[in-house]
C-alpha cells in the first residue's frame, strides 16, 4: 500500500511539485506569522519576564509597565517587613527621549534599576557591566539599536531629555514591541533624568525567600500596603501582554494574518490534492475493477497526503526556521518554540488528510468500468 502510494505520487512530478508547494506555503506563511505573533507577544513582556522578581508592586490601577505612576517609596519599608520578603527594589520604567547627533529627537523606554541587586536590570550584557551604571549619567543600550540611536562605541556621550549620558555597555536582543528602544541605567539615574523626586518610585520588585508560596506572599503584601497593586510576575506579565496584543490591537492583526495564511494554505492544499486525486481516477477505477476494496483505496489516498504532508512540512519549517534566524538579528523577531512546531505538523496532516477524504467521496462512488471507456 505504501509502495504504491509513494508511486501514485511521484508518477507525476509536476503535480506532486504543485501539490508539496502548496503545503510550503502554507506551513511557511502560517509559521512566520505565528512565530511573529509569539515575538511579539514575547517582547512586550521582556522587561517583566527577565526581572528576576517574584512580585511587582504598582501604583493602584496601573494598566502597563510604561504607564507607570509614583508612590512613595516608603512602602518598600512595608514590604520588607512582610514575613516571607528577601529583597524588596525600587525600579522606573518611563518613556524618554533620546537627542541624536543630527539635533533630532528618538523615543527611548528607559529603565532604571539598582544596580547592586540586579534585579529589574539588563541581561545578555555583551560589553561593560552592571557596576559601570553606578557612576553618575551613564546608560546601557542593545547591539540592534545602534544605528538608530547613532551609538558608535563604549565611552560615547549622549543627551537625555536634556541630561547628559555616557553608553558603558552594550546589551544583546533586548528588543522593544514599540518603536522606542530600551535603555538601562541606575535608579538613581532615572530619578535626575525624568525629575522624580527622590523619596518617590514607579515600581516595587519584590523577591521572596527559598520556599515561600508566591501566592501566599502576594496576599500578605496586598493586606500590609495601601493604595497598590501586587501582582506575581506571572500575573503582570499577562496584563502586559494583554494591553499591547489586543487592547491596541496590535496582536490581533498579527493573529489574524496567521489564521488567513492558514487558511489560504488549507484551501490550496486541498485544491491541489483534489486534483492530484482526480487525475489519477482512472487508476483507481482500475484498483476496483480487479477487487481492491473501498478501504484500501481509502488508506492508498490518505497515505498519499500524510507522505505530501510530511515531506512538505520539512521543505516548509526548514525555510521559516532560517528565517526566524534571521530575525534574531533585527529588531522584529520571529520566534519558533518546539511546541509550535509540533501543532503545525499536526495541523498539517490533519489539513491534507481532511483534504484526501473530500477527493475520496468522489472514487467511492466510481464505475469500475471506467477503465474500459475511451479517454
């Protein structure tokens, strides 16, 4: 049976060209956009994701990370004199803007943290470290904004809203969802460049102690301190994710454009394995003419989608693999987790087996004494 399958198939190689590009294009168009959806999804959260805290702590209603109210930073007294508390850190995250050498400005998210902890601060450090962002005016900037923020190397004076600043580092694939990249420096930094007073703070991070339920902990906050809200990582990282991909709508197009590659692969594939089936009607009229059972055309014909599904997922994942190493070079990333290519492959055989049983209606009911007319 398999024997035969694969020959019905390669028989004909132009139809089976046909056939295993319709299935590229629908692996390759799906996945990209998928993978694209995720990298955005992704980076919309990396500041929280990566922060090394247990809980964040905001001001009360706080939508996301960039919308950040202050408070006053004697509430971080108040969470450390919660049971279960080992750090307690003081953090901004605030929109900036970034003076270039031709006089114009760029939006900049900068991010200021203690550089002692660690804890809220930059990661994949490729050149300088955390304690260079001790020194007054100085700031850490990732590899892929170079160009746009016109940082030519370690050591190079900038402005910030006005105030100086001097890059002492570099980071590697810190991206930012919208079009201002993401810039580090010290807390204490970030208080001078956005005047911020110096008893006030935008964010609490909080880390527990080893073996404390996080659960457990972010109640026993939220009853000690007024006026905030306390949320796990986990929990404001949804919220962040949740505002930038569907309440701006950003990721809603994002996920639709996959849905129609979906689609429009699925319909090709079916079209084409159709056809394939079709063409070959009068083979099949001839299976049933010297006894072939109903059933065994039915497993020749799926047999023949799941090898076109295999062999073109392949062709398919292989080329947006490349390309999503690609993109781990630019500020877009297309992001392929395992699982994601496990449900396309799936997704796939399950496409052009439905695609085969649709064409198998029509040999069901063939005339075996097709085979004897004149064509």
């Amino acid at each position: 049976m398999v024997s035969l399958a694969r020959r019905n198939l390669f028989h004909d190689k132009v139809r089976f060209l046909v056939t295993l590009t319709g299935i590229v294009f629908s692996v390759g168009l799906a996945t990209v956009q998928l993978g694209l959806f995720y990298g955005f999804l992704t980076t919309t959260s990396h500041v929280i994701a990566k922060s090394q805290a247990d809980l964040w702590i905001t001001s009360r209603g706080v939508g996301h990370l960039e919308a950040g109210m202050a408070f006053p930073e004697r509430k971080v007294y108040q969470v450390l004199g919660t049971p279960g508390v080992a750090r307690a850190e003081r953090q901004i995250v605030q929109f900036g803007v970034w003076r270039l050498p031709s006089g114009a400005d760029e939006a900049i998210l900068l991010v200021g943290f203690n550089p002692d902890a660690g804890m809220g601060g930059p990661w994949n450090i490729t050149e300088g470290n955390l304690e260079d962002l001790k020194a007054d005016d100085t700031v850490f900037v990732d590899e892929l904004y170079r160009d746009k923020l016109s940082v030519t190397h370690i050591g190079q004076t900038v402005e910030i809203r006005g105030y100086r600043a001097r890059v002492v580092g570099f980071t590697r694939g810190i991206r930012s969802f919208t079009t201002s990249p993401p810039v580090f420096t010290s807390f204490k930094n970030a208080q001078n460049y956005f005047g911020i007073k110096e008893d006030q703070t935008l964010y609490i991070l909080v880390k527990a102690e080893p073996g404390v339920d996080i659960e457990d902990l972010r109640r026993r906050v939220s009853e000690r301190v007024s006026d905030v809200d306390v949320m796990t990582t986990a929990q404001w990282t949804r919220k962040q994710q949740y505002y930038w991909m569907v309440g701006t709508g950003a990721g809603v197009t994002v996920l639709t454009s996959a849905v129609l590659g979906l689609l429009v692969g699925g319909v090709v594939v079916a079209q084409t394995i159709y056809s394939a089936t079709v063409d070959h009607i009068r083979e099949y009229g001839t299976l049933k003419a010297i006894g072939a059972s109903n059933s065994y055309i039915y497993r020749v014909i799926i047999k023949q989608a799941m090898i076109s599904a295999t062999i073109g997922f392949i062709i398919g994942m292989g080329i947006s693999l490349v390309a999503s190493y690609i993109s781990h070079k630019t500020t877009t990333v297309v992001i392929v987790p395992w699982w994601m290519i496990i449900s396309l492959f799936v997704l796939t055989l399950m496409m052009c087996v439905s695609a085969s049983v649709v064409s198998i209606h029509k040999v069901m009911h063939l005339d075996p004494t097709i085979v004897f007319e004149r064509g």
